[in-house]
C-alpha cells in the first residue's frame, strides 16, 4: 500500500469516526471490543432481550440464584478494574439501561424495557455482594433507584 493510499484510508476513517453528522462515541466502541473480542458477551437484539426478560418473571427459586451467583461473580472480576458506579457505566454501554446521575449517592437507572427491571435489580444485588457494598435498590415504575 502506497502512502498517499494509507493517508487516504485514515482521513477517510478520521472522517467516519468523528463526522458531526453521525458521531461515534470512542469510549463506548473501546467496550465493545473489550467485551466482544474474546468472545464472552454477545450482541442481542432489544426483542430479543425484552422476551428474554419476560420470562424471567416465571424464574424459580434457583433461577433467582444462579442469576445473584452471576452477579456476585462479575462483581468480585470486575471490582479490581472499575469501581461500582464504572461497572454501571459498563452495563449502561451495553444498553441495559440509562443511567441518570441525581447527585453523587443516587442513581436512577432506565431498563431499555420495564420487563427487565427485576433480572437487572436481582443480577444486580449479586454485582454489590462481589463488590462488597450495601446499596439500597428501590424499583420504582420504569426505572430503579440506587442510594450509595
């Protein structure tokens, strides 16, 4: 490949990555890759996820487990990288929810579906006993409030 082609290949992608028009945010695009490279996260469609999170409402006893054992165990990975607010922050980019900063010990988070409040809240509570912290959870219509 000449130089003038290699100059030619980057402006064009400086172009696609930073053009007003449909701007890329770099740090989620980092994450993507993290997390997909190595294989052990997948892309799902919102349908999908939204059926998915509908029957987790029929989970048993031991369904409800395994998903805080989940949890508990992202949670003691993840601790040593990010602190609890980046692992939201994580899971924000993922599109499992938006996250709405009220002031620096509450937190409002938005599921991308209402069906999903419960398996994120439960997956969650697994996520706080890997990180080792008593965050106060209250689901609310549509949304969820973590007080720090």
């Amino acid at each position: 490949m000449s130089k003038s082609e290699l100059l030619r290949k980057i402006i064009t992608f400086y172009y696609e990555m930073f053009n007003v028009e449909n701007l890329l945010n770099l740090e989620n695009i980092k994450v993507y890759i993290m997390l997909l490279s190595k294989g052990e996260h997948l892309i799902i469609d919102v349908a999908h996820w939204d059926l998915f999170m509908g029957i987790s409402k029929h989970f048993d006893d031991a369904s409800w487990q395994e998903l805080n054992k989940i949890g508990r165990e992202h949670g003691e990975q993840w601790r040593e990288k990010v602190d609890f607010i980046g692992f939201l922050k994580l899971l924000e980019c993922c599109n499992w929810f938006s996250i709405v900063k009220m002031n620096d010990t509450k937190y409002i988070l938005i599921p991308k579906t209402e069906n999903s409040i419960d398996f994120i809240t439960g997956f969650l509570e697994g996520v706080c006993e890997g990180y080792e912290i008593q965050p106060k959870m209250i689901k609310l219509k549509g949304k969820i409030l973590i007080k720090l």
